[in-house]
C-alpha cells in the first residue's frame, strides 16, 4: 500500500465549480500534513498546510481527519489558473520533516 | 534570486556517463533534499542531509551518490547514468524548527540517452 494515495483525475470542471480532492495516509502517527500545487514541469509549491481543525485561505479549504487518515482539499469558484495537478503531503514516521508526497491529483478547469 | 537554485536546468547526456546535479540555497535551512519525479508519479525521495555532516539515503538512492560541501550546497551525482534515470530532478529544503514544508528548485529535467 502507498504510503500517500490520490485519486489522479483528471477531474474537469467548468469555471465556478466547487470541486473536492481526497487523499490517504496510512502512517497513524504522522503529524504534518500539506496541499501542495504542481503546475506542468514547474516545481511543486506549497498551497497550503492543513490543520487538525480544519482551515481556509480564500477560496481553498483543507480538512484532516485523523480517525480515518483522511485528507480532503476543496475549491470554491474555481478559476482557469486553478488548472494544475494538486500533491497531498505527509510527514514520515520518525518526526523529522521528510515528508512523502502523493502522485498528485490532476485539475483541468474549462471556460 | 531564487532562493532554492538547481543547475543545469536541462541536461542530455550518455549512457555511462557521470553527472553531476547541483542546488544551492540562499534561506540558510540546515535541510536539504533530492527527489526525482517520473511522468504519473509522486515525488521519490533519493538521498536527504540534516546538517553538512548528515547524509541519509531515501527510497531510491542507488545509482545516486550526494555530496554536502557546505550548508548551502547539496550536489546530487550519477556515477554511471543509465537511460531510466531519465527523470525531472528536484532539490529541496526546509527549515529545522518550523515545519512549514519545504521550498523547491526549479528542477533539472535529465535525459540519459
């Protein structure tokens, strides 16, 4: 089983959609947990971090479920420059911050 | 500047043949890492260094070989390059005391012919 798993997509949406991605971790003691975004051969940046609350930052919203080592990220009014592949992240076992990354789920967003 | 940076940026090269892949950082993190990205996977983690004096290998380090000159140096190389170490290259570093995630080079997409 892979230590990080997404659903690879590609999801295709229209402009202003609310689109949901999910990933898996199957490390139970893994603490830092992360959206990265890819863009085609460009390196992965950080989208943002996900908290155990659960956060927002404008239109993206992450939520962790640690219960059922769940990962979701989801995009309100999704815009054409959303277009991108998007890298569920998770520390490894050991606390140091070497983090495992999933194969990254694909979003083409259409006018 | 950028503040992780990756040379050459494209690379052809033979069978056999050594190369070497260089990063150099600019944030003053003491962690720096290699990963390689093949077409619909995720990022493979090949050899990672906590301080100059650490070296540590990751999932796929044969074939590899690094080389931490100074804190913010990280050369990563291919002893004998064979044609599936094609590959986009990436280093990596991050901070020690904040675990914000790591920031990344642009990348070295290799061609071994």
């Amino acid at each position: 089983r892979k230590e990080v798993e997404q659903d690879p997509g590609p999801f295709n949406v229209p402009e202003g959609a609310t689109v949901a991605f999910n990933c898996t971790y199957s490390n139970s003691a893994s603490q830092s947990f992360f959206w990265y975004r890819q863009d085609c051969r460009k390196e992965p940046k950080l989208l943002m971090s996900v908290y155990s609350s659960g956060n927002e930052d404008g239109r993206f919203t992450a939520q962790l479920n640690r219960a059922s080592q769940y990962i979701s990220l989801l995009i309100r009014d999704s815009k054409l420059s959303d277009s991108a592949t998007y890298l569920c992240v998770v520390n490894s076992i050991g606390g140091y911050n070497k983090l495992i990354f999933g194969a990254g789920t694909r979003l083409a967003v259409h006018p | 500047d950028a503040d992780v940076t990756q040379t050459p940026r494209n690379r052809i090269t033979k069978t056999g043949k050594r190369i070497m892949l260089e990063c150099s950082q600019t944030k003053g993190h003491d962690r720096m890492y290699w990963y390689r990205q093949d077409p619909g996977l995720g990022l493979q983690l090949i050899y990672y260094s906590f301080d100059v004096k650490d070296i540590n290998k990751g999932e796929i380090s044969d074939g590899y070989s690094v080389s931490r000159q100074a804190q913010a140096k990280f050369s990563l190389s291919l002893e004998s390059a064979i044609p599936n170490q094609t590959a986009l290259y990436f280093c990596a570093t991050s901070d020690k005391e904040r675990n914000y995630g790591y920031t990344f080079g642009s990348g070295t997409r290799l061609t071994v012919v």
